[in-house]
C-alpha cells in the first residue's frame, strides 16, 4: 500500500509525458496510495499542463495473512473483474513492481494477448527491498512479464530472465 506506491511514482516520475494518459489500478481497500497518486499528479500537471490520468478500483487478490487457499479464490475473483477493466482501457504498457493487484491487472492483459485482442507489454520492477528471493508477484509474473527488472545482483543471479539495472528508486 505504501511502499510499493512510493516507489511506483519514483518511477514514473522518471517518464515523459508521452506516457500519457496513466491508469492507476488500486485495490479497493487501499485509501493511502490513492492521495499519494493524487498528490503525484497534481504536481505532475503543474509542469505537464495535458496530464492526463485516472484511477481505477479492483478487489484485492489477498489480504495480509490470508490463507493461501482462499486466496486462491479471492484472486480468481479479481482476474475477472479485472478483465473487463482491461479490456476497456487496452494498455499499450503495464508497469508494475509488486503489490497483489498487479497479477490479476497483468494476467487478464496476457489474456488479452493471447486472444488477439490486444497486445500489452507487462514490464515488472521487484521492489527493492527483495535482495535475495522474488515476492510471490515476482514469482508468478517472472513467467509472464516482458521485461522483469531486479534492483539486486543476486536476484540476476538467481533469475537470468531477469535484468539487472542496478538500484533505481
């Protein structure tokens, strides 16, 4: 909720604007990230007057502590409210480090792609807090991401699909 927001927006903080319009996909119980991106945007727009960008809400895959079978289901429940999301805003890029939320996000635009309807470059960021192991959207998007960025030589290491960049938030 917190970290991974912070270290998103340090990210795009790096783009220009053709990377316009942003879609932010947070959980719907996550009420911090949402004044942060705001926050974000708004200085954003005072340099980028056409700053274009919208939030949209889906459940969240698993809560902290929750049983790995439930969240089994709970996830499957968000790949299918996050379809017709993506099918709706059809991303040319999906960038993403590590907050349950993005695997449905990423798995329904693989989907996507799969069927033709639209192709989605998914290029994932593990947080930089994770040294030596993936987080479990590290390990389940390691097989579905374009680009799977590590901030770590160990995780390179561990991973060779994975490119290394060194620390970059």
């Amino acid at each position: 909720t917190g970290g991974h927001t912070t270290e998103i927006l340090r990210l795009l903080s790096c783009l220009s604007e053709s990377y316009s319009p942003r879609h932010y996909v947070l959980a719907d119980s996550d009420k911090m990230s949402e004044v942060k991106i705001r926050s974000f945007e708004q200085k954003r727009a005072e340099t980028f007057s056409e700053s274009q960008f919208s939030l949209d809400r889906i459940p969240r895959s698993r809560e902290v502590r929750q049983s790995w079978v439930s969240s089994v289901l709970t996830t499957l429940y968000s790949i299918l409210y996050s379809l017709p999301l993506t099918y709706k805003r059809k991303p040319d890029l999906i960038l993403c480090n590590g907050p349950g939320t993005c695997v449905p996000v990423c798995l329904s635009a693989f989907l996507l792609g799969l069927l033709r309807i639209k192709r989605t470059v998914i290029v994932y960021v593990e947080s930089i807090c994770r040294v030596e192991t993936l987080s479990l959207s590290g390990k389940i998007l390691y097989y579905f991401s374009d680009y799977f960025i590590v901030q770590w030589p160990a995780l390179k290491k561990k991973y060779p699909k994975s490119v290394y960049l060194g620390r970059i938030v």
